[in-house]
C-alpha cells in the first residue's frame, strides 16, 4: 500500500527585503510521507530555519505552494493555520520554549487544552503518560524554569505529541544541549519513529544525528543540494 | 471550555506579576473609591440644597397679586397699543382670594394633587419699647405645613403644635426674636395694618437658614391671622399645593390659575436658577471622577504593555503552538477586564466607607440647624456609574496592547533568540 503523504512543498521561494531584497529559498520541493523520519542538513545561514518557519505556517510570506495533510496552506485564514499546527504539527525549538509560569505537566496539557478534543482529566492522564516516556513524570509538578534544560527539552518533546500531531518538526532540538543529553533526545526520536511510526523533520548540524535518520536532505545556498 | 483556557493562562500571568498588577488595580480603587465617594458628597450636598429650596415651597402657589386694573379707559378709545396714559389704581380688597373654601375643596379631589395647605400673609409691626419693627405673620394650617412642608424642623426651639393649642400664639423667626428680646413664654405686641394692637404668647422660635426671611417671617394659626385682621373664618389670601408629580407644575399653574380667577405661580418659574447650580455641581464631580479614572486608564495600559513586551516569548510559544491572534487578545482582555473588576470592585466598597466616613464628619451651621453631619447621597446610581466606568476604561486600556500582543509574529522572537 502506497504511504500518505504528509507534507509536500512545491518551489517554495522566500525573499528578505531588509535590508536588501535577498532570496534565501530559491525553489524547494519536497514531499515527506507518514512515518517517515528525515532530517534537513546543511551550512549555517542556507535556509533551514527559514524553510522550517514556513513549513510549520508560522510564516506565510513566501512564494509556492504548501500542502499538509493533502490541504493547501497557502491560501488558508491565520486562525485556520492556528488550529492547523494546534493540531496536526508539533514543534520543538533549540531553546527550551515552554512557559515558565506553568508546571511540566501543564505546559504539556496546554496543547491539548486548546484543542479540547479531550476532558481535562484525560489530558492530564496523558499529559503524565507522555513524561512517563520520557523519565519525566517525577518532576511533572515543577514549574518550567526549575527543570535543567535537558530536561525542558523533554518536556517540549513530550509538549509536541501530546495532541498525536501529524508531523513533528524540530530546529536543531539538541543543538543546545551537552553529548550526554543530546543523545537522549536523538534517542528519543529514534524510539518515536521506530516505534510509534511518528513522522519526524528535523534540522540538525550532528552528521551522526543525520546519519541515523531514514533520510536526509541537504540544503545549500536556499536549494536543496540533493537527496 | 476554550474560555477557561484563556482564563486560566491570564490568571497564571497575571499571578506570576501580582506586584505590577497590584498595582495596576490599586490606581482603579483609588479612582474608583474617589470617584463615588465624590458623586456621594457632591449630591448628597445638592440634595439637601434643593431640598432647602424644594421641601419648603410649594410646588404651585395661588394668590392675589396687587396690580393696576388691566381695563385703563383709555384703551376703549384708542385700542390696544402703545398707550402711556394710565389711571386706574389698584383697588382695596384685592388680595383675598375669592370663595377659598370651595377653592380648597375643589384642589383637594383633585388626583393629581398631593396636598394643600391655606395660608395668610399679614403685615405687621411688632411694638418694642418705643419703636415698631415691621414684620409678617403667617397665618398657617399647622397640620398640612407639617405634612406637607416639614414645617416643625423649622422650629427650632418650643412646639410647632403648640401654635393651634394655645390660642393667640406666634412661633418668631429667630432673628425678629432675637431683636425684641422675646423668649419663649413671653407676651410680645403686634400692630396691624389697619390699626388693631393684638397680645401674642411667644411658643416657639423659626429658623429656615435663610437669614433674610427669618428677621422678618414668623408664623401663628390661621385662625388667629383671621381673627387679627377681622376677617371670617373662610379668609385665605394664599393656597399653597403640592403635587404627586413635581414636573407637573408649571402646567397645572397654567390650567387652573384662570379657571380659579387668581395667580398661579409655579415652582420651576420661582426657581429658575436652582437647577442650573446643581447641574453645574454635577457636572464639575463627573469631570473630576472621570479624569482620575483616565488616570489609572494609563496606568493599566503602560503596565500591560510592559508586561508584553516581558512576555514575548511566552506569546510566540502560544502562537506556535496553534493559539490564535484572537486568542491572545482574549488574554490580554482577560488581564485588563480582571484588573478593572477586582480594582474597581474594591473600590466601590471603599468608595462605601469613605461616603459612610464623611457622613461621620460633624457639620454644624447657624444656617442649616437640621443637618448635624456631612450629608452624603448613596445613590447606587453613582456606584452603577462607577463600575461602569472602571470596566469601560479597564477596557480601552487594554485594547491597544492587546491588539499588539495579538499581531506579535512568533517568527520574529524564536528567531531573535
Ligand atoms: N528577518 C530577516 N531579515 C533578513 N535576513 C534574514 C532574516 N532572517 C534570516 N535572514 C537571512 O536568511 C538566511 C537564512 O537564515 P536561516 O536562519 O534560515 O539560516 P539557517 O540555515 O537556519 O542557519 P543556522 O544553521 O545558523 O541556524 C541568512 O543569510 C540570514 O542572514
Ligand atoms: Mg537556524
């Protein structure tokens, strides 16, 4: 049986006017099928975390054409493309987003919360499944800035899948950890895909990281070099 | 469900900020407290004002006025015009007002009317030693004057009754008492008009705060007014109404001035100028109220958009994570609003006990002897206005910076990291 697709982008074109107009993606296309883990390489300043602002509709000023889920983005309301990533797209930034005013397990029920498919209760429930995962559940009622940043960064994993997103992306997810724990957040997408068949994109500047994934893409000067 | 989210995440900022949002609302209690307490003070002032005014006039007078005969010959000649010849004087007799009795019956069926009270003006002069000292006895019906017209709070020493239990008595204004140096309990001697020297009992002293009239007024029973001037006992020369409906007087001056043959003046037309002044009050405590509430406008707005700009990343995140532009609006609305709520509801109460304070404030005046402290209005019409006014400003305060929280571009800050 053929696989979905996912996510497809279609010569996908991004221009900065400030302070000169500057094109940084010159023509991407791409598609990602379920299930599939693949990683974005490539210098640093070529486009990556541009490409990835975009793909996850945080960005909509670009040229091309975006499909998540067999939907078009390109023409779709702000508040559409709110519940879009709300809902089918989970994120996990180098820097430890989370919300400091909340505990762990709050930050990762928000989410959840927001998309109201489920009761509180059951939320919470899965909220603490997730940490549980992640060797987190202990320190589910701490607030966020009492956690060590490995630590948040679990809890920013755990925060993308509790609504079972579509896709995950991360910006270089480990890039601001230590060895010790970048390998248990690689470890962790690894599990993710193998063993729960998680769709993953993830920008990384760990060639081992890249090494590891089912496929990689690698971007240079806003193209991709090749796959 | 999705507004408790919202609910919830502002009150988890506005928690992890309760210093600046303290302070936020105390600016809304302090103009709020003031701005109640000020209304309160500021009408319960104009109340007992126009009460001043109000309580003891009535609200439509009937009497005779002395005015030159209307019908001057010469008018038969010439028609109606410019005519400077004029000889016909006023005549005698003219300030009785005619069948008075049927007059009074006539108003007291009346549905609109609340009640009526006779009256006599009498000039006299009080005979002191070797000089006369001029003065006016009013002859009234004690009962409907205190009905209508609180006349005994008026009476500030003996008994307004004592005006229909003993008879050839008269209750002085205080300041022509105080020039005969009668006390109460004293026989003083009036003249009249026409002649007549009558022995008056001292039962009482008036004082309205108005020192004018008190020098002059003093007040006996109707039937002693008659019996000086010699007249019977259906003689009145005034007929004073009140009515259910206070507006309705210049209108029901209007109708049953000619239908009775006398004058009808209204209350409105005797004191124009009584509205204006509470009406400038008014106005002059709104404006203050007002002000110090655009005051803690500003402080809101500039510690909401403080706290944007702290929470920037807290704001890219929830935009990230699939909130809406509207959705952090309502954030946002929800901090501003819960300032203004919890800011202004307390100060409502304080508002309360600074008013129920000033009304603890003694105040004793010469010219007032029924108020004894501050008089303060609580009118929960000012209170309505208030919480009003602080949810409006809370409001507009915290549209702008929530406008702002909401167009934040969540690539711009996870980028600047
Ligand atoms: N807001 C902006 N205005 C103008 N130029 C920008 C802006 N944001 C990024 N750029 C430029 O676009 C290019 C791509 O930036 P991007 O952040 O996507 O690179 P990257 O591949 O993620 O690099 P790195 O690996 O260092 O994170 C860079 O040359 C950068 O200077
Ligand atoms: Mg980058």
């Amino acid at each position: 049986m053929e696989k979905k697709t996912v996510l497809e982008a279609k010569s996908i074109h991004k221009y900065f006017y400030n302070p000169t107009k500057a094109e940084v993606l010159k023509g991407l296309s791409f598609s990602i099928k379920a299930g599939e883990f693949v990683s974005v390489v490539g210098k640093s300043g070529c486009g990556k975390s541009t490409l990835l602002y975009i793909l996850s509709t945080m960005d909509t000023d670009y040229k091309g054409e975006l499909w998540i889920d067999g939907e078009p983005m390109r023409k779709s309301s702000p508040t559409y493309l709110s519940r879009i990533r709300n809902e089918k797209i989970g994120f996990v930034f180098q820097f430890h987003y989370l919300l400091n005013e909340f505990t762990a397990l709050e930050n990762v029920m928000i989410p959840g919360l927001k998309l109201g498919k489920y009761s509180k209760q059951e939320l919470e429930h899965k909220a603490m499944e997730k940490l549980r995962i992640f060797d987190m559940a202990d320190h589910a009622t701490k607030k966020a800035n009492q956690l060590s940043g490995g630590q948040k960064q679990r809890v920013a994993i755990a925060r993308a899948l509790i609504n079972d997103p579509l896709i995950i992306m991360g910006d270089e997810p480990s890039g601001n950890l230590d060895k010790k724990n970048s390998d248990i957040v690689f470890g962790i997408f690894q599990e993710l895909a193998k063993e729960f068949h998680q769709t993953l994109l993830i920008v990384t500047h760990d060639p081992d990281f890249a090494a590891g994934t089912d496929r990689t893409i690698t971007m240079e000067d806003g193209k991709i070099l090749d796959e | 469900m999705k507004f408790q989210l919202i609910f919830d995440i502002a009150k988890a900022l506005l928690i992890a900020r309760w210093k600046q949002t303290l302070v936020a609302a105390v600016g809304v209690t302090f103009s709020i407290t003031m701005f109640v307490a000020l209304l309160g003070f500021m009408n319960g002032l104009n109340n007992l004002l126009d009460g001043l005014i109000l309580n003891r006039s009535p609200h439509v007078r009937f009497f005779n006025e002395i005015k030159p005969n209307p019908d001057q010959p010469i008018e038969g000649f010439y028609g109606e015009g410019m005519n400077i010849i004029r000889s016909i004087k006023p005549s005698g007799g003219l300030l009785k007002i005619h069948n008075g009795g049927a007059i009074l019956e006539n108003l007291k069926n009346d549905p609109r009317v609340l009640g009526v009270a006779p009256k006599i003006s009498l000039q006299v002069f009080y005979n002191v030693g070797n000089i006369d000292i001029t003065g006016v006895i009013n002859g009234i019906d004690v009962q409907a004057e205190r009905s209508l017209f609180a006349f005994e709070d008026y009476v500030t020493e003996g008994n307004a009754e004592d005006l229909e239990n003993i008879s050839n008595s008269i209750i002085l204004g205080k300041g022509a008492a105080d020039r005969m140096l009668a006390n109460i309990g004293d026989v003083i001697q009036a003249t009249t008009a026409s002649g007549d020297r009558f022995r008056l009992r001292v039962v009482g002293y008036y004082q309205s705060g108005l020192q004018d009239l008190d020098n002059v007024q003093s007040y006996a029973s109707i039937s002693t007014a008659q019996k000086m001037l010699g007249e019977p006992s259906n003689y009145m020369t005034d007929i004073q109404v009140k009515l259910n409906d206070f507006d309705q007087s210049p209108a029901f001056a209007r109708e049953m001035g000619p239908i009775f043959g006398t004058q009808a003046e209204d209350i409105q037309m005797a004191n124009a100028q009584f509205e204006t002044g509470s009406d400038i009050r008014n106005m002059i405590s709104y404006a203050v109220g007002i002000t110090l509430l655009i005051v803690s406008g500003f402080g809101i707005y500039n510690i909401l958009n403080m706290m944007i700009y702290e929470k920037m990343d807290t704001i890219a995140i929830l935009k990230a994570i699939g909130f809406s532009g509207l959705d952090v609006k309502g954030i946002f609305m929800t901090i501003a609003i819960g300032i203004g709520i919890f800011g202004g509801g307390i100060g409502l109460f304080l508002g309360y006990l600074l008013s129920m304070g000033i009304d603890q404030v003694p105040f004793e005046t010469e010219a007032l002897p029924t108020v004894k402290t501050f008089p303060v209005s609580y009118d929960p019409k000012y209170y309505i206005i208030g919480g009003v006014f602080s949810l409006l400003t809370t409001f507009l305060a915290g549209y702008l910076p929530a406008r702002k929280a909401s167009s934040i571009d969540p690539v711009e800050i996870i980028r600047g990291k």
